[in-house]
C-alpha cells in the first residue's frame, strides 16, 4: 500500500462521521500532490476548488481573463547586443511594437531583431522600454497602415487605411479586418509602418474617401420626439420613421 492510499484510508477512518463529502475531497487533493513532486500540498479553499478541476487541469482566473482580452498598446522598444571585446559600443535598435502588455513587445522586439540583425535574447539586451501615448487622443484621424502576411498560400504584402482616433485604435481594426476577411492569426501579421494621413490627397480607399466629403450629412431615418402635453393615452399610434 503506497503512501497516498494509506492517508486516504486513514482520513476514511477519522471521517466517518462527517460524510462521504469531506472524504472525497479529501482524496482528490491527496491524489492531486503527484504533480508537486513530493512537496505537500496545500488544504483546499474555496478559491482553489474554482481555479483548479476535478481532473488536475488549472482553470483561468478572472484576472488571466482580463489579460486575454486586454486592448493593444504601443510601445518603443530599444535594444542592442551585448558589449563585446570587438564591438565595446553595439549599436541601437529601436523599434514601435504593438501588444498587450510589456513582455509580449520584448518578445516581438526579439523576434524581429533575430529576423533582421541576427541578434537573439541570449546575447542581447533591452536598454529601453516604454509606453507611446496619443497625443490627440480627441480627434478623429486617418491612418494608412503597410502590412506583411502569411496565408496558407504564400506570403502577402498590403495597404489598409482606417479612420480612428488613435493609432492603436487603427491597429485593432486592423487585426479584425484581417481576421474577418482572410482569417490572418496575430502571430501571421507582421506590420511595417504606421502613418497619420494628414492631406485629403494621400487618402487612397474610397470607403475612407466618401466620409471626408465637405459638408457631409447623415440622414436621420428614426426620430423620437418628446412628449410636449400630458395626455398618457393616444388615439393614435406615433410614427417615428420618415
């Protein structure tokens, strides 16, 4: 008889009183130490029984939840390779990545730096990181946005523009609009370059085009208007259509 089933048949006999219950859970976070390396587990709470299953697999808390879903960010992100003999001042590479926190833009910043200059994380290092905020977060802006896709048939380069108030706004439409017209995943979507289109002449897409018409009015199909007398029933019924 092993250890765990000697603890188990022990609580059995200490337990009988309290009921099948107790001793069930009881088993299972015997049982559930195997994976701990013979570190003692410790007594069940009601916050472990939400995050952890009956089979060992660990659930997502409402904060892993919140991170999943979190909005993209802009960061700048600067690094170089390590100081060598040779090279005593490497040069800097600085790079704009969008992500959902810090440690996912150090792992995109790596990857592209492998890609482009050979330099990877074990001999390399971040100098520099930190947040880029919008500086009219107010105002409604016009982006072109140069991209580099993978598809299941090859490799794709494209041009998008979007009208947002920011320009992780723009990305975020970016990743949708790709996800929804060609199923492009997050990791397949490499982006080039960002550019605020200021002129009305670098505006290329006739669906950004046809909402910088001067004097642009939208129609108002459904109009709800207030009750000016105090009669609460009507003979007729409103019609707020035109």
């Amino acid at each position: 008889m092993s250890g765990t089933e000697g603890e188990i048949e022990q609580s059995k006999r200490d337990s009988r009183s309290a009921g099948s219950k107790v001793v069930v859970l009881k088993a299972w976070v015997e049982i559930g130490t195997d994976d701990t390396h013979g570190m003692a587990s410790p007594e069940p709470t009601s916050h472990s029984c939400r995050t952890v299953s009956r089979t060992g697999v660990r659930l997502a808390t409402a904060s892993e939840t919140y991170q999943a879903n979190r909005r993209l960010t802009e960061y700048q992100v600067i690094g170089r390779h390590l100081p060598t003999d040779a090279n005593p001042a490497p040069k800097l590479y600085r790079m704009r990545i969008f992500a959902t926190n810090s440690v996912v833009a150090k792992s995109r910043f790596w990857y592209f730096l492998m890609k482009l200059r050979k330099v990877k994380k074990a001999n390399g290092e971040i100098v520099s990181l930190n947040v880029i905020h919008e500086k009219r977060p107010q105002k409604v802006k016009n982006f072109g946005i140069w991209i580099r896709y993978d598809s299941r048939s090859g490799t794709h380069n494209m041009y998008k523009e979007y009208r947002e108030m920011s320009r992780t706004d723009a990305v975020e439409a970016l990743y949708q609009d790709m996800a929804a017209r060609h199923r492009s995943r997050f990791r397949s979507i490499h982006i080039l370059k960002v550019v605020e289109l200021e002129k009305t002449d670098d505006v290329k897409r006739p669906y950004i085009k046809q909402l910088l018409t001067k004097d642009l009015k939208f129609p108002l199909p459904h109009r709800v208007s207030k009750s000016t007398g105090k009669k609460i029933f009507s003979g007729s019924r409103p019609s707020t259509f035109y």
